[in-house]
C-alpha cells in the first residue's frame, strides 16, 4: 500500500482486494485526524488545528493508517465493536487501487497517453445520527468507491455529537461553544481541501453527501458558506435539509429546559432567579464540565435524550448562534457563526450556495419515529401539538382534512394499519414523514429551482430529486424507512446481495451518484428517456401542473421483506410527477414552518 507525506506526518494505507462483493481493489487509509482531541482543555471548544509535524523533533515514524480511529462519544446507541472516546476527529480515505495522476493533467478524465491521469473528483460523507450518534463509516465507502465506474476519492468522518458537540443554551452561546459539530465538519472541509491532492484527489471538484442529520448539516452549510469560500461545489442531501423540524434559538424556553434538565441530571442546579448568580455561576460551569468523567456527561445526556424521543423533539441540536460566537478563539477555517438566522429566512433572503443539488426522500420517513401506540384522534393531535405548539385550531382542522381521520373516514387512505397497532398510526406516519422529511426536502428543490432573485437573469443551479420506495420492515407492513436507501446507495453487497432487484436498482442509484459526483449531473448519456433523471426547472409556489418530476428508485421491490413479501425485483427506476396530495400537503408545512423552527406565534 501506498504512503502519503502529509504536513502532520507519513501515513501508509491498506489494500482491499477484490472480491464478489468489491469490484475493484480499493486502497484505505483509516483513522487520520484532521484536529487535536477534544477531550480536557478542548471539550466544549471549537476544534483545534493539528500542530505540523516536525521530524526534528525526535522521530520520523509513518504511521500505519489501517485501523478506524475512535468515533465520537453520542447519546444514542453504542456501536458494538467500535472504540468511541472524545480523540475523535478523524478521517477515512478511499481510492481506486493502483490509481495513478497527474495533477497538471487537463481535460475531462481519462489519461493522457503517458499513463497517468488526472486528479479524481472527491466525495465526503456526513453521517446521520439525529446529531446525537453515528459515525463516519455507517457508509460504505470502499464499496461506494470500488463500484464506481468513474475513478473517485472518498472521504468519510466524525463529528462531536449530543451535548459535546451540539452544548444549546444561551450559556454556551455566551461561552462561544454552539455547533461545535458543525465547526468539526467545516475543519474537516479545510482538511480535505488542503490534503486531498496528495491522495490524487482534485480539490476544485469536492462533492458533500449526507443522509439525515448529515443532509441537515449540509444544508446549515449551503447557507453559511460564499461563493467564493465554499470548499466544496456539488452537494447530495438524502432525508434532510436545512428546514427540517426545528433549528431554535440557543435561549429558546425548549432548549434551555432540556439544558437545566441534563444539568440536573449531573447534580447542577443552576440559578433561575438573579441573573448575577446564574452570570457568576456560569464562568464556572464550563470548567466544571470539562472537569466530568466522559461517562457521567454521556448517562445525563441519555437521560434527557429518552425524554424527547416520543413525539421528537431531541435535545443537543443546532441553533442560531446569537452571539456570532464572539468569544471563540478560533482559526479562520471555522471562524465566525455558522447559523446566523433561521435557515426559512436564509432561503427566502437567497442567502445559499447555488451549486448543483441532489437530494430525495424514502416513502416512509415516519416509520420508525412513530409511537404504534397513537390510537386516537387526541393522540394524533397531541403528537403534534407537543412538537409544534403554536399549531392553533384551525391548523388541527387543516391538518385533520388533510389527513382523514380513518375511525371518522373508514375509507380514509389511513384505515390501514400494521397488525396491533394503534387506528391512528399511518395517519400519523404519513403527516410526520411530510413534515419532518419530505416537505423539507422538496422545499430545498423549491428554492434551488427558482429565480435567485428578482433581477437575476442567470438560471437556477440544477437540482434533482428522487423518491426511494423498495419495501422493508414487515413488522411495519412493509415501509420504505428512513434511511433505507443507504446500502443501496453504496452498492453494499452485503446488506443487499440476495436481493436481485435492489442490485439492479442499485446499479442505477449508485451510477446516478456517481455521475453527480463526476460531472454534476446524475444523468447517463446512454439511459433511455424514461430512465432520465429529470432536472426540476424553475417553478412557482402554486400550480400542481409546473411542479417538478422526481425519479422513483425501486418501485413496486419488496425483497427485503422476505417472507412476508412477494420478492417482488419492482422497477430500478422511473420518473413520476409529484402527487396533488404531495404538493397539498407540502404546501400546508412549508406555510407553518416558523411555527417549527422557533418563531411560533
């Protein structure tokens, strides 16, 4: 395998050889970091910049790159298997084995007769995890890469997470600690963009991929970066946008309460009465915290994390910074506030990167974020008042005719529900996956599609958008889950090679991603017309007929039911306009968004 001089030291990778499930050898350096630890002095900092290596300073080792580095420590489930400790920021590169560049080559791929070629379009994964778990190699990248037709460098990595990473109070938007999380995944960007090109992959082409909480941040970061400063220039958001659910103030009476409550949980009372004692107490607090075992800070966080699970409404996420950070002392690479406003505002004010834009939803987002218990039409309204408490009278009546109660409606589209659930179960499934997912979604294709401003004469980026819709999870009557689109996405023959349908569909999918990731269009030259992934133009607010055509992965598959399925292989992909019922009811989100994202009424 080969090594790489980097400034912070040599690192050698590991060989993956081919295999029936790897097409090609892939070369993988594991486990690089790309800051300091962030445990002691820098927990609850923004992330440090790793000092240069210095080979006078006794020692000229290179280090073997062939183990993953810890994952950072979260709320939510423990990884078996996976070391996790606050050492966390850390990378995994992934490339073409045997791939050799040169980085003055030009024009598009390929070589120039001397054998070598040019530097590879670069991928980077932002994993999921509610920004209170995950780790970078939820994704497969060696499989993502080694299935690549076109040769492509892939990145994946760690982020701070739960209190460590997302600490949301007005206390620590005074400490200059908000969106810790973020600030790693924008030190990590800086990290690629002056490293890469030692792996041969070529800085000017960098693609970000996300699924979930990931597609959340990475469109927190279509708002936060120019232009001219972006380090990146294409981006995929699977499940998640900058809209979705809620981004509250740090001061937020939510957000606080859920501060004070993991406080309490450590055995800190803070001063709800003078705000010279709770002033007096807080230029204590931090170093108090700093001073915590990891597994005290992570038993109080779950804690309060299990509290807000049903309906969601999860602590330890991002918010607006108020305070612009001001206190931070910070490097330029993750300087200044990330979120400055509520990204609803930040899209209306046209304040986002217009770069190339892929991004799509599974039928069932809700699924697996649904109590099967909610029986009631007391229920299903209180799940959303709960979550959404400006929600008034006539918002309830809109929201129950758009989603007909099925004990009032028996042929409401709802009557149907998974054996031993509760009546109001898909009624509620079907609006949280809109409110939560879908509708978020499609409002970010909304506003990439549209004018970039009144006087703009210059078109919209491209923005494409598909509908993942393979059957799973019997146990649920067969949904297609959240998240259920990720091994298909990677080409991982290991979750999906004994479905021979969703390796077909996988086949496309991942081409698809792959040629976005190459040339900024998803797009083969040789599809037939109905295998085109459609672009959405320019559309307006109103009007069913001009919305936007999606690409739907896997229609009518049900494999990965098993037993309880038909095994039917369903279609790879086809292109479908959207629903009126789709465009109805993303039309009543879109308009109750603030009351989501911390205005209320």
């Amino acid at each position: 395998a080969t090594t790489i001089p980097l400034p912070q030291g040599r690192y050698t990778g590991v060989l993956l050889p081919a295999s029936p499930s790897l097409p090609k050898a892939v070369e993988a350096w594991r486990g690089i970091p790309y800051a300091q630890s962030t445990a002691g002095e820098n927990r609850f900092r923004p992330p440090v910049a790793l000092d240069p290596y210095d080979a006078a300073a006794g020692g000229d080792a290179t280090v073997v790159a062939d183990a993953f580095g810890q994952i950072c420590p979260g709320t939510v489930g423990r990884a078996v298997g996976v070391a996790e400790g606050e050492d966390c920021l850390n990378l995994n590169i992934y490339r073409p084995a045997g791939y050799s560049w040169n980085d003055k080559a030009d024009g598009e791929g390929g070589d120039r007769g001397d054998g070598r070629r040019q530097l590879m379009p670069v991928v980077i994964y932002v994993h999921g995890g509610a920004f209170n778990g995950g780790m970078g190699v939820e994704r497969n990248m060696a499989s993502f890469v080694g299935w690549a037709d076109t040769p492509i460098l892939g990145v994946n990595f760690n982020y701070r997470v739960g209190p460590l990473g997302f600490p949301s109070c007005a206390a620590a938007d005074r400490e200059g600690c908000l969106n810790l999380g973020l600030r790693d995944q924008q030190m990590l960007f800086g990290w690629v963009r002056d490293n890469i090109g030692a792996f041969g992959g070529d800085s000017g082409r960098v693609t970000l991929m996300g699924l979930s909480a990931g597609a959340h941040s990475i469109g927190y970061h279509l708002q936060s970066y120019t232009a001219s400063t972006a380090p990146f220039h294409a981006a995929i958001l699977e499940s998640g946008g900058p809209t979705a659910r809620a981004t509250l103030s740090p001061d937020h009476p939510r957000t606080e309460a859920q501060w004070r409550e993991f406080l309490s949980a450590l055995g800190i009372e803070q001063g709800q009465t003078q705000v010279a004692v709770e002033d007096q107490q807080q230029q204590k607090l931090f170093p108090f915290l700093r001073s915590l075992p990891l597994n005290v800070l992570l038993r109080a966080s779950g804690a309060v994390f299990s509290r807000y699970q049903d309906p969601v409404r999860w602590p330890f996420q991002p918010v607006v910074e108020t305070n612009n950070n001001n206190n931070t002392t910070t490097t330029t690479k993750t300087g200044g506030a990330i979120i400055t406003d509520l990204p609803i505002s930040a899209f209306r004010r046209g304040a986002f990167l217009r770069i190339p834009i892929l991004t799509g939803f599974n039928t069932n987002e809700g699924a697996v974020f649904c109590n099967p218990r909610v029986s009631t039409a007391q229920d299903f309204f209180g799940k959303f008042t709960a979550m959404i408490p400006g929600l008034e009278g006539a918002d309830l009546a809109s929201l129950s005719a758009l989603y007909p109660d099925p004990v009032a409606h028996p042929d409401s589209p709802y009557a149907r529900v998974p054996r031993g659930f509760g009546r109001q179960w898909s009624r509620y499934e079907a609006a949280y996956a809109h409110y939560a997912y879908i509708c978020p979604v499609l409002q970010t294709g909304h506003f990439y599609s549209g004018k970039t401003s009144a006087s703009s004469s210059s078109p919209p980026p491209p923005v494409w958008v598909y509908h993942f819709a393979p059957l799973s999870r019997p146990e649920f009557g067969g949904t297609a889950n959240h998240g259920d689109e990720a091994p298909v996405v990677a080409h991982d023959m290991a979750a999906i090679g004994s479905c021979p349908g969703l390796v077909r569909t996988a086949d496309v999918m991942h081409g698809a991603w792959v040629r976005f990731i190459a040339t900024g269009d998803p797009n083969s030259p040789a599809a037939p017309a109905g295998q085109l992934h459609h672009r959405s133009g320019s559309r307006e607010r109103s009007g069913a007929s001009s919305t936007g055509k999606v690409m739907i992965f896997g229609a009518d598959n049900d494999e990965r039911m098993g037993d309880s399925g038909e095994r039917r292989p369903g279609t790879p992909a086809r292109v479908a306009s959207l629903t009126e019922h789709e465009v109805e009811a993303c039309r009543y989100w879109w308009e109750r968004v603030e009351l989501s994202e911390g205005i209320g009424r």
